[in-house]
C-alpha cells in the first residue's frame, strides 16, 4: 500500500467492555468508470472515496476492563487503579508511534 508520512489518515478508536482498540485507516479513491458503479448493481456503487486499513502493525490493543460488571456503568478509573482517558490517550500515542515507526523502516 502507497502510505507516505503526509497521508492523511483516520483512526478508529473502539472502547469495548473488556478492551481498547485503535487501528489506522486511509482514504481510498473510487474508481467509478460508468454511471452504474461498474457492475450494474445499483447496490455496489459508491460515491467518494472509501476507507481501508493502513497495514496490522499499526495496530494497538490493550486488554483492560472498561465497564462495571453487571451495571453496565463505564469505569472512568479502572481495577487498576488507572484513568480510563489516560488509557484512551496511551492507546492512541501507541497506534501513532506505531504508524510513524513503520516510516522510518521504509526511509533506511
């Protein structure tokens, strides 16, 4: 995939019960050729670009429990005794470093 460090990207950050995710996405153009999409399915055209995903190593999880059991109520300071937006903020600058690492590997 053609990714340089001035791509634009979008992440996805997904707060689960039991876990933080956040990966990497890049806007993809569409290539429409003809006013039906292509294919002649009306159901599979699209219009403007689409997202895909950047590359796995850009991928950053982090096992840790964000809802009380059996409330449902989000834990802001979590069983270890850690700030759920300071998570949220770590998992993000991991995804970040990740991303910015994958650069310095293709520049050497």
């Amino acid at each position: 995939q053609e990714v340089s460090s001035s791509t634009a990207v979008i992440l996805a950050l997904d707060i689960g019960s039991s876990s933080i995710r956040c990966s990497v996405y890049k806007e993809v153009p569409v290539n429409n050729n003809n006013n039906n999409g292509g294919s002649g399915n009306p159901r599979s055209y699209q219009q403007g670009p689409r997202v895909e995903l950047i590359n796995d190593e850009s991928f950053a999880v982090r096992k840790i429990r964000t809802v009380e059991p059996n409330t449902g109520k989000i834990m802001l300071i979590t069983e270890e005794g850690t700030n759920l937006l300071d998570e949220i903020d770590g998992i993000i600058d991991e995804c970040l470093e990740k991303l910015r690492n994958s650069f310095v590997g293709e520049m050497h």
